[in-house]
C-alpha cells in the first residue's frame, strides 16, 4: 500500500509546476529535488556542453549547478520563471570554472540542425558539415559574452529578459550583444562564402 502511495506522489510531482516542487523541496522533501533534477538535467548539461564541449566538464558543472540550487531555494522567488534562474546559476559556475582555470572557449557546433539533416544523401551531408564549419569558425572568432549571448538565445531558447536574469546583464545589453554578435557572424560568413 505504502509503495502505491509513493507511485501516485511521484507522479503527480513530475507533472507539479516548478513552484510547487520548489516550496516541498523548502519545506525538507528532498526527494522532491529528484523531480528538478529530471526536469532540467538533460537541459543544463546541454547548455554546458555546447558552451565547453568538454563532456567531463559538462558532468562536474551541471553537477555543481544542482548542489548550488539545492542551496539556494530559499533565494528563489516563487512566481518567477524557474529555469532562466537555474541557468544564472550554471552561467556563474562556468564562469568561477573559467576564472580557476582559465578555461578556453570551444565553439558550439551545430545546434539542432536543419530540416534539411533528415534526408540523409551525401550532398546534404556534406552542405550541412561545410555550414556546420563555417559557423564553427565563425562562433570561434566571437567574444566570449556575444557566444554566451547566442547559446542562451538559441539554443538554450532563452528570452532577452530571461538571459538578462540568467547573466545579470541589463536588457540592453543583451540585445546589444545578440545584435553585434549576428552581425560579426554574418559577415564572417559572407567573407568565408567569397574565398
């Protein structure tokens, strides 16, 4: 009987909005951090990755993401979106990671790819490599904060505020970054197109 209770509380936790699991999880529950950890794992990890490309980095600091936000619920506002505050918190481990180590910034590949990627002929395969290198070298040539920028937006699919809240930039300037970070990518890319 006792297992079928904790089968129904389970689920209904997994489907509990991120308010809900946050104010059990303050309240002692910390089985109910797994429900968090579930949600966002795969998600933070990502992020990480496409931003180090390094997968044992990625494992530590997503790691690390979870323990500090574990330590941190009581500083989470509740009614606020709750992902783009578990990724400052990833934000600000890869950059403290970065500080202690001074780690290089790899480029992000590819993200997702193309409706394209489906039809697996050698022609697309080859197209979607060669775009796939062009940004790569592109991405490479970027500051750190204008990379940081594009991952967050389009991969991570974060919003100007929400980016804003997950790097502590102002609105401004993260439009600003977007914006000269576009525009730098373009016209490497247009310069790479006419060698």
């Amino acid at each position: 009987m006792e297992a079928a209770s904790t089968d129904a509380r389970s689920t209904v936790s997994d489907s509990a909005p991120d308010d809900e699991v946050v104010a059990r999880c303050r309240d002692g529950d910390v089985d109910e951090f797994r429900v968090i950890v579930e949600r966002y794992g795969d998600y933070v990890f990502r992020t990480i990755y496409l931003m180090t490309r390094d997968r044992q980095l990625a494992e530590d600091l997503t790691q690390e993401t979870f323990v500090s936000a574990w330590r941190g619920l009581r500083g989470f506002r509740l009614g606020s979106p709750f992902r783009p505050w578990l990724m400052r918190i990833a934000v600000n481990g890869l950059q403290s990671h970065r500080r202690r180590r001074l780690l290089p910034f790899i480029p992000l590949p590819l993200a997702g790819g193309s409706a394209r990627s489906r039809d697996p002929s050698p022609e697309t395969r080859a197209e979607d490599a060669a775009t796939g290198e062009e940004l790569r070298r592109a991405l490479a040539e970027l500051r750190d904060e204008q990379r940081h920028a594009l991952v967050l937006r389009y991969y991570a699919e974060l919003s100007v505020p929400e980016i804003a809240r997950a790097t502590g930039w102002r609105d401004g300037t993260v439009k600003s970054r977007l914006h000269r970070a576009l525009a730098r990518m373009r016209l490497k890319i247009e310069r790479m197109d006419e060698v």
